[in-house]
C-alpha cells in the first residue's frame, strides 16, 4: 500500500473528540529524527493497518499547528497525549503512605547509629577521655567510622526531606481534571483497567497547579448545577469547556466593575465621612472574601492583603474624585 493512499481516520458525529493539542506541546514526540526512520514507521503503520494516520500526515497536522490526541495509536501513546494537552492533567500518586513509611526508616538508621556514638563515647569517657577532647589525637576507629555512617545517613535524610517536603506542598488535583480523565478513559479504553486505577486513590496531586481561579469557578459552577450526574458513558469526553470558560471571564469582568463602581455610586449619594469609610471598609472585606474563597491555596496571606490594601487605594480615590473628599 502506497503511502499516499492511507486515508485519515474519519471522524462521525457520534464520536467523543478529544481535545486539539498546540504544536508546542508535543515537542517530545520528534518525529523528524532521521528520514530512514520516517520511512520505516511509514511502512510498519501500512502494513499494519489502513486506518491509522501515518506519520507524515500526522507531521503535516504538526505544522499546521493542530494535532489531535486521537491522531496517536491507542494505548499509552494517545493517553500520554491526553496528559500533555493540558496541565490540569499532570494528575499523578504522591504514594503518601511509601514516603512517610521510608522517612521513619531512615529516621530509625539514624537513632542506631546515634545510639552507637553514644555508646562508643560513653567508654571512651571512663578509658581514654583525653579522645572526646582532642579530635586530633583520637585513636577510636568505631568512633570514626560511625560519624562517616552518620555523615551518609544524615545527607540521605536531609534530601529525602526537601523531597518530601516538595512534594507535600504540591496542590491536590481537581475532581474534574479526574473526573474528565475517568470519563476519557471510559469512552477510549486506551489503557487497561488495573493500569487506570491509580485515578481511584486520594493521594493525586497536580505537578502544574490546577490553573486560574477562573477554573475555580468552574469547578464551583459544575458542583452546584451537576445535582443529578449523568452515567458516565453518557457524559461527554470532551474536556476543554471553553464556553464555560468564556462565561467566566464575563462575569469576572461584571464581577470586578460591580465591586470597583458600586460603592462609589453609594456613596455618591451619602455625604456623611463615617458612612463613606463604612462602606469603603465593607466593601473592601467583601472583595477580600470572595478573592480568597476563589484562590484559596493560590494566595498567600500576604498576597491578600497587597490585593486588599490596593483596592482600598482605588476606592478611596475614586470616590474622593466623585464627592471631594480630603484627607
């Protein structure tokens, strides 16, 4: 079969498309290493099968800008593109329980050969304690060889620490990033189900972040709109919700000019100093609450209060601007 002849995999109406992934995404899949490799997948793809899209046709999508997962064998080809399209994807197992069972081993290594260099100094201190005195003059090849011991461990222990600790702080992923995955998984059956369980454990965190707090909305918008939840196999694997994101960043900008232009019209009406400050501090604590119900582990502490200080700033000199207000 000629190479010009494999046809694309035709797409029906009825089939779950996944979502587009930009060119810059899948720099990983370099396909372009050498032509005699090129040509040799060409003729592995033809003989295995005519529906499958070769790789040239598959580079020519690359150039065009739009690659999509479905233009990827089935299996872990196609889900390692899935994952790569969007970082709310990067969902993986912190092995929560294995790291903390592997500190307190190392922790106990360490308690040993605390426990020898005692043991070791304790002789030396009623025989020879000139030695714990003058490191110089020290003789006690144990004593030596317990501190190189403890010199390894503690190096091991210190690194095993920032690692845990690393990967403690990364943030839990979103149930709809799981949610979608579980949803994909379903519909492609790309990989096989003990491969797939690890989505079913409470340990997965996001190696990216879970995104803007406009994603946040749309996770507070699903879980009060999705009250009776279809069966999987009837929900929809397509995962980019782009008009729900346009949605939100509507009503973040009525949501900001609400906030910014509402008190200022209030307190075109109010000309007493005590309810104007009132209602600059009101408001202000109003947007403090709904910026950190929004970001939530986004934001620092700190972060809320430079947020919150500045649009103090802003209303204060916007309604001084409107009622001549000074000082």
């Amino acid at each position: 079969m000629n190479e010009e002849s494999l046809p694309l995999n035709p797409i029906t109406k009825t089939e779950n498309i996944a979502p587009p992934i930009s060119t810059t995404s899948l720099q990983s899949y370099n396909y372009l290493e050498t032509s005699s490799g090129l040509d040799n997948d060409l003729e592995v793809l033809s003989s295995k099968s005519d529906k499958r899209i070769n790789w040239r046709e598959r580079i020519e999508k690359e150039n065009e800008g739009v690659v999509y997962v479905n233009d990827f064998p089935q299996g872990y080809p196609r889900y390692s593109a899935l994952l790569n399209s969007d970082k709310s994807f990067q969902v993986w197992r912190r092995f929560s329980t294995l790291r903390t069972r592997l500190l307190l081993l190392k922790q106990d290594e360490l308690s040993r050969l605390e426990e020898q260099l005692e043991n070791i100094d304790a002789e030396d201190e009623e025989l020879f304690p000139i030695f714990l005195g003058n490191n110089r003059e020290d003789t006690n090849q144990d004593r030596k060889e317990i501190l190189k011991k403890i010199d390894i461990a503690l190096n091991d222990y210190d690194s095993f620490l920032k690692r845990q600790y690393r990967t403690f702080n990364l943030e839990p992923s979103r149930d709809r990033a799981i949610s979608s995955l579980r949803n994909w998984h379903d519909n492609n059956k790309s990989l096989a189900s003990e491969e797939i369980k690890y989505l079913n454990r409470r340990d997965l965190f996001t190696l990216l972040g879970n995104g803007s707090w406009s994603d946040r909305l749309i996770d507070l918008i699903n879980g009060y709109f999705n009250t009776t939840k279809k069966p999987r196999r009837e929900r929809s694997a397509n995962i980019m919700e782009e008009r729900m994101r346009q949605m939100i960043r509507v009503l973040q900008a009525a949501l900001m000019a609400v906030l910014l232009f509402t008190p200022v019209i209030i307190c075109n009406f109010v000309s007493n100093l005590t309810y104007i400050m009132i209602i600059i501090v009101g408001t202000t604590a109003i947007f403090i609450a709904i910026l950190s119900l929004i970001a939530r582990t986004r934001m620092k502490s700190f972060d809320l209060v430079i947020a919150g200080t500045t649009y103090a700033t802003v209303l204060v000199v916007f309604i001084s601007g409107t009622n001549g207000i000074n000082n």
